[in-house]
C-alpha cells in the first residue's frame, strides 16, 4: 500500500522542464536598443507625415516600426507622442473613442479621425487622436501634467494644427 501511494504522488508531481533554448536569442535580439535622433524646432518629416516642431519644444525620433516622435514643452512640461505606422494604429487600453470624424471638423488634420480622453492612474489627463495621413496610420498623444491641461493644450495645438500628409508613405 506504501509503493502504490507513493507511485500515485509521483505520478502526479509536474517533472521540472527547460526552457526552448530558441526563445534567448529572440528575446535578445527584441531588446536591441534603438537609436533616437534629437529634434529640436523646424519641419520634422517622417514616413508621410510632416509636423512643424514649435520654439519651446524638443525631443527624439526613433525609427520603427512604429516611427515615433516624441516631445517635450519646456514651458508646460507637456508630453506630445506622434507615431506612424503602416498597419491600423488603436488607442490605448482603457481610453473609449468620444468622437469620430468623417473630416469635416478636427483639431488634428487626419482622415477617419478618432478621439479619446483618458485619466492616467496618477491622474496625468491623455488625450489622444488616432486617422490616417494618405497611407500612413497615425496616432498622435497628447499627456498634460496635473493642473496644466489648459496651458498644455494651447501649447500643443501649435504642433497639433501642423501635421499633415506628405505626399504619402
């Protein structure tokens, strides 16, 4: 009776398995680091999309997939995200779309135009826009830091009325 109750706790216990040796070198080869190039004010040109960086503001460009453009206003310390990838762009977990646009009005010039507002959990306010410029999907993200959404959106909406298709992807 000892040996049969043994032999079914053995039987039972999961064996300790390795792990497929191929995934550390997929994983090493995703944690590549990926350059950025500073921006500082003057036309920017991605992949289809030109946006004019406004005095006050800087940040860095990375390449893809996605392209993103990411900057700072030194004023207001607003943070505006902008990336073009060629595949449907969607928004981020947890924010739901307030307004869809055809393209008759938008603060951001983008073609079948979704917009949300969303609170971080540290109550940072994230509004973002989601379309397209020609052949290129854009999400563009707007974080305004407690107590600046007011400032921070009429800095941003120097760079936000600017983006614009260029000449396709």
């Amino acid at each position: 009776m000892k040996w049969g109750l043994l032999a079914l706790v053995l039987i039972g216990c999961p064996k300790p398995q390795k792990a497929p040796e191929e995934t550390q070198w997929l994983d090493a080869a995703n944690d590549a680091p990926v350059d950025s190039i500073a921006v500082e004010k003057g036309e920017w040109r991605g992949d289809g999309v030109t946006v004019w960086v406004a005095p006050g503001w800087s940040g860095t460009h990375t390449e893809g997939p996605p392209e993103v453009l990411e900057l700072v206003d030194g004023e207001t310390a607003t943070v505006l995200r902008v990336e073009l990838g060629a595949d449907g762009l969607d928004l981020p977990r947890g924010c739901e779309a307030l307004f869809e646009d055809s393209g008759t009005y938008r603060s951001v010039p983008l073609d079948e135009l979704q917009t949300a507002s969303c609170v971080d959990e540290d109550g940072t306010l994230l509004q973002v826009w989601v379309g397209r410029a020609d052949f290129v999907s854009v999400r563009v993200e707007a974080r305004y830091p407690i107590g600046r959404a007011v400032s921070g959106r009429q800095r941003a909406e120097t760079i936000l009325s600017t983006l614009s298709a260029a000449g396709g992807a």
